[in-house]
C-alpha cells in the first residue's frame, strides 16, 4: 500500500518529521525526556526506516507490561506482536545482550566479590529472567576477583542435571581457589529444592578435598535472590 505524502508538495510520508524530532530531542536532553513507548519507538526506527512504529511501540507495551519484560522475552514471542518482525524482535534482543555485556563489565570483571549485592544486578539480568533452568559456576582467584564463568548445565523449566566432576575440571583449569554457584528458578521462587541442597553439599565436599572454597551458592530470579551462605546452608 502506498504512503500517503503529509502534503502534496513534499511528497515524505507524515512520520518522517516525527522521527527526526523525537531523535532530536533524545540527542539534546537524553532518555529522561522521552516516555518510554517514545524510546521504543525510536528504537525500532533503526529496524523499520520507511514506516511509522509508535503502534509497534505501544502494542510491545500493552503486550508485555514493562520495558524490562519486552528485554526479557525471546524473538519468537516477541514477533507474536503485529508488525515486529524478525528484525526488530533482533534488534530488541541485541538491546538486551549489550546490557547484559556492559553489566558484567561493570560489576564482575576484575572486581574483588565480597557479598551477593556486589554481582546480583548482573545474575538476574544474565540468568534469572531465563524460561528454562540454568546452572552457572563463577571461578575466582586467591582475592576473589572473577577469572572465569561457565555454563554447567541447562535444562526445561525445574528439570536440570549438573555434573560436578566438570566443574572441578574448569576449576583446574582456570586455576581458581574458590567459587560461587548460581542457578535460577523459572518460576519465580528463590527457595532450594532438596536436588538443590544434595547437589551442593556434593560439590562441598569434593571441594573441600581439592582445596576449593565454595563462597556461596546463590538461587536467582527476576526480582530476588536466596544466598545459601547467608541461609546458613553452606
């Protein structure tokens, strides 16, 4: 279908002035003078250049409640949406991993962790907004710094298999004295299972063995977090 022109002289279609000032205006005076359909409305342009995406942006909105829940779903869910395609739905995502990079940056690289509070922003951006159950093995150094992170197991909604002797592989292998376990709940709850607590007491005592401090364990979702050191479980 063609685009009607805003006027018979221009010949542009009507959003383009649109765009060129919302852009203008996040230039000048930045993210706080936009509404938050209005950022992912210019969001999108980057994805859509030649259509008008404000009912794009404000049908994400209605869909998924908040920005933070657009981030956290996945392409497919996203692309449910009428008029988000494979490019947006990317794009959006894109969003989401650069943010998750530039916590992990901020927060964990290099950077003694002397408490949950000093990495969790980071874990429930990376991990606890996941649908599926994953397990994550921070590494660190004689003054806990993080040297390394690993994914050691992934599974479907509360169903997941660890497998301990590969952790104190990469354990060797990266030369770490000491770890922190992270694994989230999809469904939303921070209290341990007793495959929580089995598992981790196996991994403390193989640690133990080896010399390996095990710092915390700590269960993630969304919007909590349970540490087990500070539970009084390890």
């Amino acid at each position: 279908m063609d685009i009607k022109p805003n006027n018979g002289k221009s010949g542009k279609p009507h959003h383009a002035g649109h765009r060129a000032r919302l852009r203008q205006r996040y230039v000048e005076k930045g993210a706080n003078s936009l509404a938050e359909y209005e950022m992912l409305e210019l969001l999108l342009t980057f994805a859509r250049t030649q259509k008008d995406v404000k009912p794009e942006a404000k049908r994400l909105l209605r869909r998924f409640g908040s920005i933070q829940n657009i981030l956290d779903a996945d392409k497919e869910t996203l692309m449910e949406v009428e008029g988000i395609g494979l490019q947006s739905a990317t794009l959006i995502k894109l969003v989401k991993d650069l943010g998750t990079i530039y916590l992990r940056q901020k927060q964990i690289k290099r950077k003694a962790i002397n408490s949950p509070e000093d990495i969790i922003d980071y874990l429930r951006t990376s991990i606890g907004s996941n649908s599926n159950e994953q397990f994550l093995v921070l590494y660190l150094n004689t003054i806990n710094e993080i040297v390394a992170e690993e994914v050691m197991g992934e599974g479907i909604v509360n169903r997941l298999t660890v497998y301990p002797r590969k952790i104190f592989e990469n354990a060797l292998k990266h030369k770490a004295s000491a770890l922190i376990l992270v694994h989230n709940h999809p469904a939303g709850s921070t209290e341990p299972s007793g495959y929580d607590l089995s598992l981790t007491h196996s991994i403390q005592e193989t640690a133990a063995g080896l010399g390996i401090a095990i710092h915390d364990h700590l269960i993630v979702t969304k919007h909590s977090f349970l540490s087990f050191s500070d539970r009084g479980l390890l």
